[in-house]
C-alpha cells in the first residue's frame, strides 16, 4: 500500500477521533502494526490534540484518554447526522471542533471554580473584618466605661501589693462607695494554674472578717485583665487569694497574693 496516500487521506484522524466503523478500526490497527510510519503518524496526531489542550486551556490536566472520553461522551449526547457522502476532510473539522468544545468548556469550568473560591476568601476576609471592627467597637465602650469609672470624684484608689505567695504580684482597685462598684486591675498577677481562680475579699480588720466578692473568672482570655465586680460591704482592706476553680467560703491566706487597705477618709 502507498503509506503517504494513506496518512493524506485523513482516516488516521478519524482513527484517532472514534469516527471510523468497528471494522475500520481494525483495519487501520491492522495497518500500524505492518507499517511504523503510520503507527508513528497516529502517536504524532494524539501528541497534537495533547497540545491543542494545554494551548486552549494550560490550568486543565487532560490525558489523551480524558480527551477521548469527554469527546465520545460529547458526541453521544449531541448527536449531528453527517451524510455518507461528507469528505474525510469535513468529518476531520467536526472531530477537532468537539476537541476544541470539550477542552473550552473543561477551561470555563475550571476558571469559574477559581473564582467562585476567590469569592468565598474575600467574603470570609469581610466577615473576619466586621468581627474585629465589632470586637473594638466593644473594647472600646468597655475603656469608655472604665475611664468614666476611675476618673470619677467618688472612687476610692486601693493599690494591693504583693504577699509571701508572691512579692512581685500587685493589682489595684477602683471602689466607688456610692454605687457599690469595684474594679480590679489584675494585670499585676501571674497566670493562675489549672483548676484554680483568683477569688477577691472584702476585709474588716478588727476582727479580721472576709467577704468574698467575687472570682476574677477568664483570667486567661481576657487581655485587659480588668474586672467588674459589686462590693456593698464596708470594707476597710482588699485581698485576692488563689482558690480552687468555683472559689471558696473562706480565703486560704497561705495562698494570699496580694492585700491593700483602704485609706480612711
């Protein structure tokens, strides 16, 4: 046989393409097996759908066998009736337009996945943002708050220094006797250990008399370190003792970091 009439001829196209008839098929196979050069001019024609692919479309990963399966699956569902009498040449152009189809619908889908996940960074970016404006916002109003709270003519200014336990530890606190109000800066202690809570006491000195006013609970998570607390009792003395986690009834004075008197008026 004329091996070069027979690759100008386009069969090996269609070969390529799934368009030739089950006897065809075999007989073209059967010609490769007999002649390299068209066993060599068939690798060459899949090597070249194998580039159109990567040219249309250079994000998408497509295997010789992927082409040839989205074109097979293509052309079954978009079924075009040729008549016998259509040119090699013809049904040649059909087959590289459903290559070209298939790949820039596999490009437009991978394209649109992008940005559909561009989309969902920058929406959760903008959530993220309002969540941190809301948190200042929120700190904001607290340091407000407070400013107004220790500014304030009526409130008391009670330093707590460091005990045995721990001479460096210090606090301070801002009672305001009027509005039974007591905010303690506790930036001045360590962390306290697991299962354990800083507790504060109310003191009368003569006799010495405790009252619990309450656990400086998150301790941890909170940054400021700054607590709101209620104290009505007519306290004379402040301590902060480390307790057990839910407080205790009476302070653990070998456990009593810091202590500070209120200054008589």
């Amino acid at each position: 046989m004329n091996v070069e009439e027979y690759i100008e001829s386009g069969i090996l196209e269609l070969y390529v393409a799934g368009q030739l008839s089950e006897d065809e098929n075999l007989k073209v196979a059967e010609h490769a097996s007999l002649y390299p050069d068209l066993q060599k001019e068939i690798e060459v024609i899949e090597a070249s759908i194998l580039a159109l692919s990567k040219t249309a479309a250079p994000n998408v990963a497509l295997s010789f066998n992927d082409i040839y399966e989205k074109i097979k699956n293509y052309r079954d569902t978009k079924v075009i009736p040729i008549k016998e009498s259509t040119s090699n040449w013809i049904s040649y152009m059909g087959w590289a337009a459903s290559i070209l189809l298939v790949i820039g619908g596999a490009y437009l889908y991978n394209q649109n996945s992008d940005l559909k996940s561009q989309v969902e960074v920058v929406e959760e970016k903008r959530t993220n943002l309002e969540e941190q404006i809301n948190d200042t916002r929120v700190s904001l109003s607290k340091s407000e708050e407070l400013l107004a709270t220790i500014r304030n003519k009526d409130i008391s200014v009670i330093p707590l220094g460091g005990q045995k336990v721990s001479p460096t530890s210090y606090a301070k606190a801002y009672w305001n006797k009027k509005e039974d109000k007591l905010y303690i800066d506790a930036q001045g202690l360590p962390e306290p250990p697991d299962g354990m809570v800083y507790q504060v006491w109310s003191l009368k000195l003569n006799p010495l008399t405790p009252t619990s006013v309450g656990l400086l609970e998150n301790f941890i998570e909170d940054d400021n370190r700054i607590f709101n607390l209620t104290n009505a009792n007519a306290s004379e003395a402040f301590g902060i003792t480390l307790e057990p986690a839910g407080g205790s009834e009476s302070p653990n004075l070998e456990q009593l970091y810091t202590l500070g008197v209120v200054a008589s008026s």
